[in-house]
C-alpha cells in the first residue's frame, strides 16, 4: 500500500509541476528561486561526505593495518635488574614453606642445598 501511496504522490505532482506557466513548467519558475538555496546544499553534504570518508577510510586503515608491536619503556637495563631481584627476593621470602626463618636456620639450609649441590 505505501509502495503505491508513493507512485500515486509521485505522478501526481510531477503533473502539477508539468503544468505550463508563462511558456515554461511551473518546476522552472521554482528552481529558479530555490537554485541558490539548492547549491548550497549540495556542496555541504558535497563537502561532508568526502571528509566522512576520508575519515572512515584513515580508521579502516588504522583496524586492519598490519603494524608490529613495539615494546616501550622507560626503564633501562640496571633499574630493570633491580626490580627484578627485588621481585624475586619478596617472592622467595613470601613463599617461604614454613614461615620465616632465623638466620642459624638460613646458614644451614644453605649448607644443605651446597653439600647436594657438590655430590
């Protein structure tokens, strides 16, 4: 019903502005007043529509762009091993099996895990 609601509309003012009007079509009489207002327009959405997609196909660029990651960082090599010793003593003392330990029992753990190391 909308499809024939349009034609019906459509015919019917194509008709009204086909009708001769000091010898020419009453759609001429009115693109003659509209035509300024009309360019306008145009050259707006004209002027939109290449910056939407200048736009849309810089971000379609940036999606599908094959870069590689770049690690960045600011810290250099010594304050690197610094935070990692640092990390792995807290670890190590965070994880100790059975609690913290006295410096007697440290020594002789110690003993223990160099006399397997050297058999």
């Amino acid at each position: 019903m909308f499809i024939f609601k349009f034609v019906l509309y459509f015919f019917i003012s194509f008709i009204i502005l086909s009708i001769p009007f000091y010898n020419r079509p009453l759609f001429d009489h009115a693109y003659k007043y509209m035509q300024p207002t009309t360019n306008k327009i145009i050259n707006y959405l004209h002027k939109n529509i290449e910056i939407g997609l200048g736009q849309g196909e810089k971000t379609i660029k940036k999606i599908f762009s094959i870069e590689e990651d770049e690690v960045k960082s600011n810290l250099s090599a010594l304050q690197k091993n610094k935070f990692r010793k640092s990390f792995n003593q807290r670890s190590m003392e965070e994880e100790s099996p059975m609690g913290s330990y006295t410096q007697e029992e440290k020594r002789l753990l110690e003993e223990i895990i160099n006399s397997s190391k050297d058999k």
